[in-house]
C-alpha cells in the first residue's frame, strides 16, 4: 500500500482511481509498472520512473468508488481496469486483478469489463476468468512485435504465447488481437505485418491503432536517442493515411478463419460478444467500411439518433453546450472527455467536441501523415 509521504510525491491525477475513458470507466487503484515501454502513456503522469507496482486502497474500496461514481450505469457503462499505471496480469498485480472482477461478479452486474495486458496468462489465469458468471469479460492481448529493445524491452513473443493460451482456453470470456503501437520505421514492415496478422487466428477479433505521441513521450524519445518516428507531437493517436492502406491490403490476403479487422477497440468487444458497438460508431459510417456484414447489421440495428432535446438536457447537467445532434454525432461545447463519453455511453451514439472536429475518413486520429482536409462549403 502506498504510504501518505510517498503519496505526497504523486501527481493528483494518478490518484483519481476511476476516470472516464471511450472504452470506459477506468479503474486504476494500483500504479506501479516495470516493463518500461518507452511509449507509455505512464510519462503523461511523470511516473515512469515507478517500476514497483503499490496499491492505492484495497479492492473493496476501489469497487465501491466505481459503482458508486456518479457516470457508472449499472450493466451499461464499460469498465477497463488497471489500463493506466500498470499491467494488470503482472505476478504482484494478478490477485488483486481477479479480486477485483470476483466483487463486481458477486454483484450480478453484466457490464462490458476490458482488461488489457501484454504479460503472461497461464491456463490457470483462465480458469479464473471462465469461472465469472455475469460480467461481459474481454481479454485484450497487448501485441506490437516492436524488435529494438530500447522502444520496447518486453519481448513481443510473450504476448504472442499469451493470445494463443487465452484463446485456446476461452469460454466465458473473449479475447482481442491488441496490435498497437504501429509505428513506421518500427514495426510496419511486411515481414512485420505478416506476422501480426497470422497471430489474428488466435483472437475473436483484432483491433489495429497507432501511437500516442504527445509531448511528453516525444520528449523522452528525443532524451533517449530512440528513432522519432514523427517530426511533432499530437493529441489523438498517430496513424499516417499510408500506413492504414498497408495493413488493409496484407489483411486481404489472409486466410480464413482470422479474426475480423476494427479500427475501434468498442467495435472490437462488442463483435467478439455479439453486440452492437456500445460507442455508436456506426453513425460514422466510413469506420465500417472494412466490418463484417454481420456485425453492421447489429450495430446498424441497435443504433439510435436521441432526440437533441434529451442530449441538451444532459449536456447541460454536465456543464456544457449542444450544438447540433448530426445523423454522425453529437456536437457539444465545453465538455472534456471524461464528461463527452458519459453521454456516449449512455445514448450509445457518438459525441464530438465542436473544437475538435473528427474529419472524415481520419477515424477520430490525427492529421499527421493525412491530407489536409477539404474547406467546408459556405
């Protein structure tokens, strides 16, 4: 447990346990890693440096601040934990992982529960994740095939042993091809690509995504001499037009039997449970464009507009401003991320910042490595 003298030396940010991400509350009550990926979202909080993984209370009190957090819906919100300070399966931290999911079974809740890592699952550990009777389980195997050692000293073949052992074994629960970061100059070379997608056999669906690449972590590239794959920093994941057409088109030729390609880590688990997307992205419909029909027609069918009057009116209970409710999203003002996607998954649609426009075809990313986008008609 950590101590209050140590507390004293942590940013406040990381001791708000529960925060409110797109693919759900985050329950964050341990922090502490020692894997050292040097793209780790751990530099935005100056904690990469804490490679001793302390609690911050026990589970008990965790569970209760997120069934007791004012965004949680019982059996609507999505949950992910431990997906910000720590890996969830790690030796010290996997018994207070299936503690944690033992309680909020106990309660019967059906949420959708992610848990994301790229260490070890042994049988066992899967036996442990069957046994949960109501939770909606999705294990999301954390893989890159990164080769340089100074980006990524976790070898990637562990995470590979792990997808193959946790989909071989799974029943109740589903698994996910995590394959993130894709970097250029990293890990985007065919021999690179052809890899990863051989490994989506092993999973119920695959989900591809690039590289956070904010200031912070480009700082610590540039101090470290590691290979700056971009010239600036950005505030939505990082993922060049070029790149996207690479993978698509070796993603063709693989056999049957791989698991389906998403762009979105919601379309992903809500494909692998046989349900519709609970982020509403379908109304971005570019996004589908590489969906199985199946599961479009899920998504399509579950996919409702709210009516703008019930968007402004829980909106403004959370201090902000509708704009318009688009058959795309919805458009509001001063709301931060934590707020927009309490909306999202409560009317299952998506909702955008009007100061931060999602330009089509970009799929909510970057600009970097895309063209600039055409001026809107007057």
């Amino acid at each position: 447990m950590l101590t209050d003298a140590e507390r004293a030396y942590v940013r406040p940010e990381l001791l708000e346990v529960v925060e409110n991400r797109k693919s759900g509350l985050s329950l964050n009550w341990i922090i502490g890693c020692p894997l050292d990926c040097g793209y780790c979202v751990r530099h935005l909080f100056d904690n990469f440096s804490m490679t001793v993984p302390r609690a911050l209370m026990r589970e008990s009190e965790a569970a209760a601040l997120l069934t007791g957090h004012p965004f949680f819906e019982p059996h609507v919100t999505p949950i992910q934990l431990l997906n910000r300070a720590t890996d969830p399966m790690l030796p010290v931290v996997k018994e207070h992982t299936f503690e944690m999911l033992r309680l909020l079974d106990e309660q019967e809740l059906t949420n959708h529960v992610l848990v994301i890592t790229r260490w070890r699952l042994s049988p066992e550990d899967c036996a442990v994740l069957n046994s949960l009777r109501h939770l909606k389980v999705t294990v999301l195997i954390t893989y890159s095939g990164i080769d340089d050692a100074r980006v990524e000293p976790v070898n990637s073949e562990i995470a590979a042993t792990s997808l193959r052992t946790a989909y071989a074994h799974a029943e109740r629960y589903r698994v996910i091809l995590y394959w993130r970061p894709i970097v250029p100059g990293l890990n985007d070379s065919p021999v690179h690509l052809q890899r990863a997608l051989a490994l989506s056999s092993h999973a119920h669906a695959t989900v591809f995504t690039g590289l956070f690449y904010k200031d912070q972590i480009r700082d610590y590239f540039q101090a470290h001499g590691l290979p700056e794959p971009y010239a600036e920093g950005a505030r939505r994941k990082v993922f060049p037009e070029r790149l996207e057409q690479a993978i698509l088109t070796a993603a063709a030729a693989r056999p049957p039997g791989a698991s389906p390609l998403f762009r979105k880590t919601s379309c992903a688990v809500a494909y692998a449970h046989g349900l519709p997307d609970y982020n509403g992205h379908v109304g971005v419909r570019e996004l589908c464009d590489i969906c199985p029909a199946a599961q479009l027609g899920r998504c399509t069918s579950g996919w409702k507009q709210p009516e703008a009057r019930d968007v402004a009116a829980m909106a403004a209970s959370l201090g902000g401003t509708l704009i318009a409710v688009t058959d795309r999203a919805a458009v509001v003002s001063g709301l931060d991320e934590q707020r927009r996607y309490r909306i999202q998954h409560h009317f299952g649609f998506q909702v955008h910042d009007v100061t931060k426009p999602h330009h089509p075809h970009r799929h909510g990313r970057a600009d970097l490595g895309w063209p600039e986008p055409a001026p809107e008609a007057s």
